[in-house]
C-alpha cells in the first residue's frame, strides 16, 4: 500500500526562493538559469523486453530493458519481491577509455538506482519474485545519472508494473552562488561551480526517494536546491505520462487497423 511506499522515503520541506539571483543573461546554451534541456523520450525500444525506455538530451542518451517478474529457486520465500538494478556505461558512452574506476562507479550506481526505485514498485504484487532493470548509457555527459532513473521507472511503467508512482529526476548545481537546473558539462567544470544536488522525485505522492549531494552549501540554499529540483521533477513526470498515454493510444490504433 502507499503508507509501505511512504516509509521508505520522505516529503521535502517547502522552502522560499529568494536571493541567489542570477545576473541578466542566459546561460552558455541558452538557456534560463531555471530552464532544462529538450528532452525526448519512448518506450517500446527493446524489443526482447517486458518493458523498455528510452531517454534523450543534449549529450545524454539513455536506453533501459526491464526483464520479468521471473520466480527464482535460490530466493527463500518472502513476502515481497526484489528488484535488481544493473547499469553500465557502453564502450562509446564516453570519450576517455574504460578504466577499472568505471566498473567502481558502475556498481554504485546499480546500487543508487536500486534505492531510487524500490520505494516506487508494488514488490507485494509478485512475491518471492525477481524483476530485473539493466540501464545502458550510451551518450553520457551531464546528466546521465538522472536520465538513467527517469529512464528505468519509464521502462517499469512501460512493463506494466504495478508502482506507487513515477520516478523522476533531476539536478540543480550552484554556480557563483546561484541556483541553475539541470547543469551542462561546461558549466560543471567552470570557475566558481561548487556544488550539486540530485533529486529522485515521486511527484503525485510528494516522495522523495534519493537525495544526492555534492559541495558545501547552506542550511536555506540546500532548501532551495530541493524545491527547484522539485518543480523539475514535476515538469520531467509530466513528459513522462505524455510519452506512456500517447504510447497505448498509438498501439490501440494499431490492433484497430490490424483486426480489420
């Protein structure tokens, strides 16, 4: 039920913008310092899958299989079911080559998308069963993290896995004291960036499920950063319902050509 869901995870206090303004101008990709990137996204992408998702923006490409719910012999038996994350960059994700510190990083991140989305299944509904998601980063600059989340509650959904909710997710970066959504690769390496927050965000139950921070900032900025990656999530969880809604109108349509 949601009160299981809402114990593993907590409502984000309201906090008041104010301060931390930007000067006038955009920022180097013309963007407003409270503007995310384009996005695109689609399920159905794999076709060897339950369900699948797709996530797209300016230097991150994102594509996510979820396999199951399959039982397993070696579980004992257990109420709830279990979901096991896997995530990995593809040799062309990045343009240095692969290194042991990907592998380090890889296994971190399954274990961070596993805590990001178990708040969100419905485990009750398949016991002493197994569901699988494997993320697969094939572009991945800025943003990949949150991409990668978004994209495996995209690709649950698509598999028609019962959730509590959507999981979206975004970033909000501090540069010369001021709040941007959804930082880029140039400005995550300018003068005067310093520091990050990362948000997993169940908005239609006001949850959050993972909080991630980088850098010092204070006690009422931290806030800040938590209600404007927020209203992103929002914005992202919005996308999402579009793309899963015009998804079952499309393959509606097509049994309606096929059977006649």
């Amino acid at each position: 039920d949601r009160m299981a869901s809402a114990r593993l995870t907590y409502k984000p206090r309201n906090a008041r913008k104010g301060g931390n303004e930007e000067k006038d101008g955009k920022r180097n990709d013309g963007r407003e310092k409270y503007e995310m990137r384009k996005v695109f996204m689609s399920v159905g992408s794999v076709a060897q899958a339950t369900g699948s998702g797709y996530v797209e923006m300016d230097g991150v490409k994102v594509i996510c299989g979820v396999y199951g719910p399959t039982s397993s012999a070696r579980e004992k038996f257990s109420d709830k079911g279990s979901l096991s994350c896997s995530f990995e960059f593809s040799p062309f994700a990045r343009a240095k080559r692969r290194t042991r510190d990907d592998e380090v990083e890889e296994k971190a991140i399954s274990s961070l998308l596993n805590e990001a989305l178990t708040a969100s299944v419905q485990l009750d509904k398949f016991p002493k069963a197994i569901l699988k998601v494997w993320v697969v980063v094939l572009e991945g600059r800025s943003g990949y993290l949150g991409a990668a989340i978004t994209c495996a509650s995209l690709a649950l959904a698509d598999a028609g896995i019962e959730l509590y909710d959507l999981v979206s997710s975004v970033s909000v970066g501090i540069q010369d004291k001021t709040m941007i959504l959804d930082p880029s690769d140039v400005e995550y390496g300018q003068k005067g960036y310093n520091a990050t927050l990362l948000l997993a965000y169940m908005p239609s139950l006001n949850q959050i499920t993972y909080i991630r921070q980088k850098g010092t900032v204070e006690c009422q900025m931290a806030q800040n950063m938590v209600e404007l990656c927020s209203e992103g999530c929002i914005k992202l969880y919005s996308l999402m319902r579009k793309c899963l809604v015009e998804n079952v109108l499309n393959n509606s349509e097509e049994k309606k050509i096929n059977s006649k």
